[in-house]
C-alpha cells in the first residue's frame, strides 16, 4: 500500500517528461492533441470542448501554492481551468510563474483573488484605506498584464459561515443554524455597531475607486453574495442578501460592462423566497445581459433558517435545471464546484470530493450542451 502522494510521483513525472518530449521522445507533440478527430467527435465538438469561447468552463478554485501532484490531478479529471487565490501577493513576477507553473498542467487561470479587497480599514470605511485600495488596484492591474480577465471579491465584514461541521450522507459538510448562530456563536466583533448606511458609502468608495482600474485593466469584478443572506451578523449590517442589494451595486457601477455577479447558487438557495428573485429570475436577469461572470455551482438541503452544504446530486435544486438555464443565457464563465464537503480520504484541495463534483458538473453540462444547443 503506498500514500496518495507517492501514488502521484510516477505519473507526475511521467506528465513532465511527456510534455518536453511528446508521446515517442518528439519534442512538443502531445498524444491527446495529435489524434485525428471522428466524425462524430467533430458534430459533438459543442458538447466536449470547454476551450470553446462560447462553452461553459468548469474550473477549481484553488490556492496559488497548491502542489504539482494536486495540480496533476485536475488535470487527469479533465479540469482545464481555474480561479486561483494568490492572497495578498499582488507581484507580478510571482504571479506570473504561478500562471506559467499551472499552464505545464494545461490549466489556465480564468479568475483571480487578491485579499487586499478584505481589509477592514476597506471595509469598514477605517483612517488608511487608501493603503489596500492601492494595493488592490496594483493586482487588477497585473492580473490584466497576464490576462486574467475577472477579479473576485466580496463585501461583507463579520461575517460567520457556519455553526457546525456535520455528517451527511456519510461525509462531512458545512451546517448553519440560525437559531444556534444567534444564542450561541453571535457576539459583536468590533468596537460599535455599523449600520447598513455606513457599509453602502464604504463600498460605493471602494468601487469608485478599483472599477476605473479594472477598465483599463480589462479586469471584470465578479461580486459575490453574502453567504449566508442574512441583514445582520456580529454587530454589522450586510448588503448582497437579496436582488435589491445587487440592483442597488449596479446602479453605482453604472453601464461598466466590467462590473458583474459572482453568482453563488448555494448562497441564493440558502435565502430561499426571500432573495427578492430566485436562482432562474438571477440567471436570466443579469445573465442575458452578461453581468454574470462566474458561478459558483452548489447545492444546500434546504433554505434558512437551517441547511446543510452538499453535493451538487444531494440538495433541494434540481441542479441540472440550473446548467440548463446557464446555457439557455450563453453563459460561458466559469462554474466552479464551490464548498467541497469531504470524503473519506480527502486532503489538501479535497481531491477526492472535487472529482465527483467535476464529473457530475460535466454531465449535466454535455447533457445541457445537446439538448439547449
């Protein structure tokens, strides 16, 4: 018996040498790429090739410094994307090694994070701000110079997560309960209170000040909702918890075609009749306008006050209704396989786990593909 990091020594190995050497020892030639397409390989191309500018990507949100063999194995799952967080590294000569690094894998990098954005003096509208909006803007900027066209970013200061780990189904996923968030978890993080008012001028400040850059940059920011959508947590009002907040954000935004949604289909599942619209009002409203730019494709057990974050086969959505209304838009961003509940033997990027939502996520999606076109 050998661990699973040994077990992917060899065809790492194996991998490197194919791609500097080819199949039989050429260099550069590459066994999938040189095989002549059937015919009907060639009528299906829509369904099996998320390289097409036109198609849907699946892609893993991922560390920058994760490891070659975790690396080696989205590639062997067929993931050719990514959205990865570089923290709050925003140097360009490093960022562009990790580019360079996951493109050995034939994984390119569509999305990228840079934590500047969650700094509370940004947030919280705090003496200094200036500081990590600069800082932001510096990463927007080299993240346009590799050509990463979406940046992620959300705004929500104190928030809580979750209340529990739990079993379900036999693995291990992520619980919030509102009733034990509120008597059991919730205490007031900072100093005073913030209302609603004071957190719409400190993103209004915040995006007036990073959405030029992102347009010179030709850099899209992709605004994640408030997981969970509830109005206040922790002393601290919350603004993306229901349509009115997203309409509000793009009315600051204005016509930018660089402002969008990271639109997380657990977080609106979890708000349930409450969000103002459901996930199909979301997909269609801002979808067919383009102002979705990246989804994140998970489901939960059921809407608040109490769920559960499963896999995508073992919640209340029909998830394939959700690929199908993505295609039925044109939506050709990324989905992401978001909150992994792990499995037994899951480490590091949660392997195991990630796979079974990839091969989920590619079925209903080739199944999508034939049937909207």
């Amino acid at each position: 018996m050998i661990n699973r990091r040994d077990f992917f020594k060899a065809p790492l190995l194996a991998g490197t040498a194919g791609t500097l050497l080819g199949p039989f020892g050429s260099p550069g030639a590459q066994a999938d790429d040189s095989r002549p397409s059937s015919p009907k390989l060639e009528r299906h191309k829509h369904v099996i090739d998320e390289f097409h500018p036109d198609n849907l990507k699946i892609a893993r949100r991922v560390p920058a410094d994760i490891r070659d063999d975790e690396l080696l194995l989205l590639k062997q799952i067929g993931l050719r994307w990514a959205a990865v967080n570089f923290g709050m590294d925003e140097n360009l000569d490093r960022m562009s090694r990790t580019q360079q690094r996951f493109a050995q894998f034939g994984i390119k990098i569509y999305a990228g994070w840079h934590h500047a954005y969650r700094h509370l003096k940004i947030q919280l509208g705090q003496p200094g701000r200036d500081e990590y909006i600069e800082q932001y803007q510096t990463a927007l900027r080299n993240l346009g110079k590799l050509g990463i066209r979406v940046a992620s970013y959300d705004f929500h200061p104190a928030n809580t997560y979750s209340t529990a780990h739990v079993a379900r189904r036999g693995y291990v996923a992520r619980e919030f309960n509102l009733k034990d968030f509120r008597e059991k978890i919730e205490k007031q993080q900072f100093d005073r209170e913030y209302s609603a008012d004071e957190l719409w001028e400190n993103y209004t400040y915040f995006i007036k000040a990073v959405l030029p850059v992102a347009e010179q940059a030709d850099v899209r920011l992709s605004l994640h909702p408030d997981d969970p959508p509830i109005a206040r947590m922790n002393g601290v009002s919350k603004l993306f918890t229901h349509y009115d907040g997203f309409h509000r954000a793009e009315n600051i935004a204005g016509k930018s075609n660089h402002w969008g949604l990271e639109f997380c289909v657990g977080t609106w599942l979890e708000g349930g009749d409450k969000m103002g619209e459901d996930v199909f009002e979301m997909i269609r409203d801002f979808g067919e306008r383009g102002k979705i730019f990246v989804v994140h494709f998970r489901n939960v057990s059921s809407p608040l006050p109490h769920f559960v974050e499963t896999f995508p086969d073992d919640g209340f959505q029909d998830m394939y209704r959700v690929m199908e209304a993505l295609r039925k838009v044109r939506f050709n961003g990324i989905a992401i396989p978001d909150h992994v509940p792990q499995l037994a033997g899951d480490e590091g990027t949660q392997p195991i786990g990630t796979a079974y939502c990839t091969a989920y996520m590619r079925a209903l999606l080739h199944r999508a593909n034939e049937e909207v076109g």
